[in-house]
C-alpha cells in the first residue's frame, strides 16, 4: 500500500531533476527518528534532538531553493508529555534557543515562523519565544514554516467542531452551511493549502496522529533515515517521488 524505501546509497541532490511546475505548496514531515540516531551512537537522547535542529535549518533552506511555500514540521505531538520529564525540559529549552539564536536569519531569509496546537501547556518561555518569533516574521514573504507543538490532529478536529458549534449556537452558522472548505477554517493551518506530501523518516509506517484532516489526499513518503540523518537530496528523492505518482482524488487518470 505504501512506498517503503530500503536502505540505499543516498544520490546527490544535483542528480536528481525536478519539474519546478509541480513542487508540492505544502510539505509535512514528521521528525522521527532523533532518539534511535543517538542511540546507535550511545549518546543521550538529547544530543539526537540537537542533532535534528541542524537538519531543519538544511531542509528549510533546500524548501526555499525548490519553491515550497509551507513546511509543517511535527516537533512535539500532545502524547510526547508522556516521555521522560528531563527528555521533555530539554526540548522546551531546544525549541527556546532554537529560536533566540535563529531568529534574526530566518526574519532576514523572509522565512514567516507559525505555530499549531495548544501552546499554552508549553513553558512560559517557550509561548513567548513562539510568540515573538510569529510576530517579528508575520509579514514576511517566504517560506512559511509552521512548528507542531502539543499538536494532536484528533484534538485540532475536536477543537474545530466545537468552536463550529458555538458558532451555531450564537447564530452565525447554519448548519446546512457548513461544508469542507469552511469547516478547514476552524483548523491550526487555516488559509493554507493541504499539505501535498507528508514524510516521515525512521523507519515508521504511521501518521501518529499529524494532519488528520489536511492530509486526506497527502502522498506519503517513509524511508529509514533518521531524522538527523535526513539530507537535502533525501528531501529532492521525496519530492521526485511525488512527481512521479498520479494524484486522482479518487477519479481515474485522463487519457
């Protein structure tokens, strides 16, 4: 049912040629695959998800050479707070340094910082750190790149309905009126294109709960490579992959 890639030799990214006219708007990616790197090298799970930070500065530079308008990135889901409480204040502080200390190149590469899910769980100085960070760059003009924390996908749907319903309870929506495209308006990425691929690196073979209702007709992509491993050209071989499949939406492909 799924495109599983084996362990193979990765090729450069200048190997691969891509059809600038069908770069996905809209990239998930699930980044998996931090603590089983670190692992392997018997370092503290810690070390894996700093290793990771580096690989979001190398994709998100690779998303803005290849023209990808949105990146979603899945960097703490609302089941993580079940992880280890000192795994769990390690990233709180990543993400807060990630930011302080990225900030100033991504606002200068026009890079617009977003966020989904409830951050108000997150620590003080994360929420501001998020918050300050979506301000300085809200009318920047690049890649918008949106960080996943305390997301849940069922939750954002559950979120999403009720505040439809305390719109009909005050009057303001039919029912009747209610339709896909509206209810899209009551999610985290309102205004946003679905994301047309979704990758999850590691070696898993599920959406754990990312993008439930945005990525319906998502072609997905999963290989082995753990997230701190993950490449530019790994990125390209995602994307070529996508060019390469017939998206139907259920119909059948035009003669």
């Amino acid at each position: 049912m799924f495109e599983f890639l084996k362990k193979k030799a990765v090729p450069k990214a200048s190997d691969l040629t891509l059809d600038p006219n069908n770069i996905p708007r809209h990239i998930g990616i699930i980044m998996d695959g931090n603590g089983r790197w670190a692992k392997e090298r018997m370092l503290p799970r810690t070390m894996g998800h700093k290793a990771g930070v580096e690989t979001i500065r190398k994709v998100l530079k690779e998303c803005e050479r290849l023209g990808v308008r949105y990146l979603t990135l899945y960097a703490f889901s609302t089941e993580n707070w079940k992880r280890p409480k000192e795994e769990v204040g390690a990233l709180m502080t990543l993400l807060v340094d990630y930011l302080e200390n990225e900030l100033e190149e991504l606002h200068q590469n026009q890079v617009v910082v977003n966020y989904l899910g409830k951050i108000d769980r997150l620590p003080e100085a994360a929420q501001k750190a998020l918050r300050d960070a979506k301000e300085k760059t809200r009318n920047n003009t690049g890649v918008q790149m949106n960080l996943a924390l305390n997301y849940g996908g069922r939750e954002e749907i559950v979120q999403g309905v009720r505040q439809a319903m305390e719109d009909a309870l005050a009057g303001k929506l039919r029912p009747e009126d209610l339709t896909e495209g509206l209810f899209s308006d009551y999610l985290y990425t309102q205004g946003q294109p679905d994301p047309e691929l979704i990758i999850r690196p590691s070696g898993e073979l599920r959406l754990s709960n990312f993008l439930l209702y945005q990525g319906a007709y998502s072609e997905l992509w999963f290989s082995k490579i753990n997230w701190p491993d993950f490449q530019e050209a790994d990125l390209r071989q995602a994307i070529a992959d996508y060019q390469s499949r017939s998206r139907r939406f259920g119909g059948l492909k035009s003669e």
